[in-house]
C-alpha cells in the first residue's frame, strides 16, 4: 500500500488502475523513482539523518549553499 497525499492508502492495484498500468508496472515506477531520489540524494550529501532527524532550520543552514550552486 502506498500513501496518497490528502486521501487513504491505496494498493499498488488502484495506483496501476489510475495510471492505467499493471499492478508490477506501479510497483516498478516506484522502485525506479525511489532509486533516482536516493541517487539525488547522495549526490548532493543528504542522509537519511537530514530528512527524518535534524531540525528543519539546521539542514537548511547547512545546505543552502546547494540551492546557489544550480
């Protein structure tokens, strides 16, 4: 299952339903945006500490300086 922002939980079924894909086709889509979100991530040198741990004011003193840079 799967969170659908604002609403319920959805099932991999339902989000292939909506995309109009399979089931397997919505679990891949998944997987590969997740693999390029932790490419991003770690290429940029933010932790899984940065998103769920840190305060939100200190992650961003510490990496503003990636907004400059693109």
């Amino acid at each position: 299952m799967i969170l659908n922002p604002g609403e319920a939980l959805c099932t991999f079924d339902e989000v292939g339903q909506a995309l109009g894909v399979s089931r397997q086709r919505a679990q891949q889509i998944e997987r590969e945006a997740l693999r390029k979100i932790r490419f991003i991530l770690e290429e940029r040198g933010i932790t899984a500490e940065d998103l769920f741990v840190r305060d939100d004011r200190e992650w961003m003193a510490d990496h503003h300086t990636h907004q400059d840079e693109r």
